[in-house]
C-alpha cells in the first residue's frame, strides 16, 4: 500500500524544536524496516540536500504546492489577520486534502504526520471507507467527536469529488475554521467518516500498547522533551535489572518503551557523534 506525508521546506528551515527532519527519518526508517509500505514524500519546496536524502532512502518525492494556495493566503488575510504564520503550517498540513491530484492509480492510500513511526505493518488494505478512516484524538474511542487526521486511510476518489467544494468551504469560512485539516475535515464531513482502531494512531500518552501498530508523537515531539523520554529509557533499565525476566513486572512492555526511546535517540545521537548503549 503507498503511504504518504508532507512537508514544506519552510517548516523545515524553520524547525529548531519540533526536530521534524529527524521525525521523518524515524517514519521513513521504522516502515522500511517494519512494513511492506511503499513511501512517497509530498514536498512543496526546491530540491534539496533532505529530498536527495529522502529519495536515497527509497522514498518518492513529489513536489507540489496547494493548488489553492493564493486561495487560502488572501483568505487568511481578510479573515484572520491575526495569524501572520497560518501559511506556514496550512502549506503542509493541507497537502493530504490534494493526494486525488497526485495519485491516480490506487484508490486508497494510508496518510500519517511526519512524526510517526511503524511498529509493524499496518495491513490496512482491509479498510475501504466510504470517504475517509481515522481514529480519535485524546480518546481512544472518541473517533468522531475528537477525531485526530494524523492516521488516515483515504478514499481519494471520494475526496477528489469534495475538493472543490471543500475549498470554497474552507476560503468563505476560514474565520470559523479554528485550526487547520483537521478542523475543516470535522465541519466539512461532520462525523460521517469510519472509525479506525486506536493501534493505528497510537498516542505515548495513553502508556505502552503491546498491539500498536503505529506510534503517532501527538501534542508533544521527542525532541522537545529529551528529558521525559531519556528519563523513560534509564528507569526502563534499572527495572530491566531489578526484575529480570523472572520478576513480576511484565517485560515486553519495557522492553518496548526501551526500544522506542533507543530508536529515537539513535537518530539524534548519530547527528551529534554520541554513542546510545542498550
């Protein structure tokens, strides 16, 4: 199944604490390790050193920019002055809305943030949602209430009918349209997507999950709490050691939350030329 995410290059020369060149590594790294996915990267930007780097890694780079997006910046002048860097994000996060004008063979695709990784192969060809799938945000059965776009399944012949009439929506309306994809997606649709398990969009919030399936690093990046996750990883160990396998604490659970953290830190340490011993 082809698996797609986006990323501006203006996120990224702008990107000192959400650390998303490293995130995308991780993604990129754990599904070729971990899946049968096929990935393509939509990049709106210049070739660069990161897309060489990417399209090494056997990730397909597309470069596109909104097709709206003269659209939306006028929109987002005349209705939300305040938000000067709106375009910033808004650049990438709608990008999954436009995947009917980039891919043209499959009829569904798998969609996920930058700040992912694959913990084994997601399998989701069973899914075909009559518009799109997606799990909940903050809870995990709040599917339509609080659904989260950062793991999505696509029907995107559905989507690439609604597009046009989506785009009106969101230019006309941005003033109430309290963020980004996300929120349009709600008020657009209004609950009439299908549901998909929470494994699918696992949160680190919600504590070790031996069924995971995708580990999304929602709210909080690992990079911008090093301490938390380093903190995480050390008394992982002493109770590794402690416990043994023999003890009463159950150790798949540990030994999961040691390798997510070693993975993570890997990438930043190789970066630094520091050594990560487990």
């Amino acid at each position: 199944m082809k698996w797609f995410f986006a990323i501006t290059e203006q996120t990224l020369s702008n990107d000192p604490d959400h650390g998303f060149i490293d995130c995308i590594r991780v993604a990129v790294q754990s599904a070729k390790e971990n899946t049968t996915l096929i990935p393509h990267m939509v990049f709106d930007g210049q070739e660069c050193e990161f897309t060489r780097e990417m399209r090494e890694a056997g990730v397909k780079v597309i470069f596109h920019r909104l097709h709206f997006y003269d659209r939306l910046l006028e929109a987002q002048k005349k209705q939300k002055p305040e938000w000067p860097n709106y375009m910033m994000t808004a650049a990438g996060a709608f990008m999954r809305l436009e995947l009917p004008l980039l891919e043209k063979e499959d009829k569904f695709v798998l969609y996920t943030d930058c700040d992912v990784m694959f913990l084994r192969d997601p399998c989701v060809e069973f899914c075909r949602p009559e518009i799109f799938a997606a799990c909940g945000q903050f809870n995990q059965q709040d599917y339509y209430v609080d659904m989260n776009s950062g793991v999505m399944v696509i029907n995107l012949e559905r989507m690439g009918n609604d597009l046009p009439a989506m785009v009106d929506f969101l230019c006309d309306n941005l003033y109430h349209v309290s963020g980004y994809d996300q929120e349009l997606l709600r008020i657009f649709y209004n609950a009439n997507w299908s549901p998909l398990s929470a494994r699918f969009n696992w949160k680190p919030y919600w504590g070790v999950n031996d069924d995971a399936t995708i580990v999304h690093f929602h709210a909080g990046k690992p990079q911008q709490h090093a301490t938390y996750w380093m903190t995480i990883l050390i008394v992982s160990m002493i109770l590794f050691s402690i416990h043994g396998v023999t003890g009463s604490l159950k150790i798949r659970p540990v030994m999961h939350i040691m390798s997510l953290c070693g993975k993570i830190f890997c990438v930043k340490a190789s970066q630094q030329r520091l050594r990560l011993i487990l």
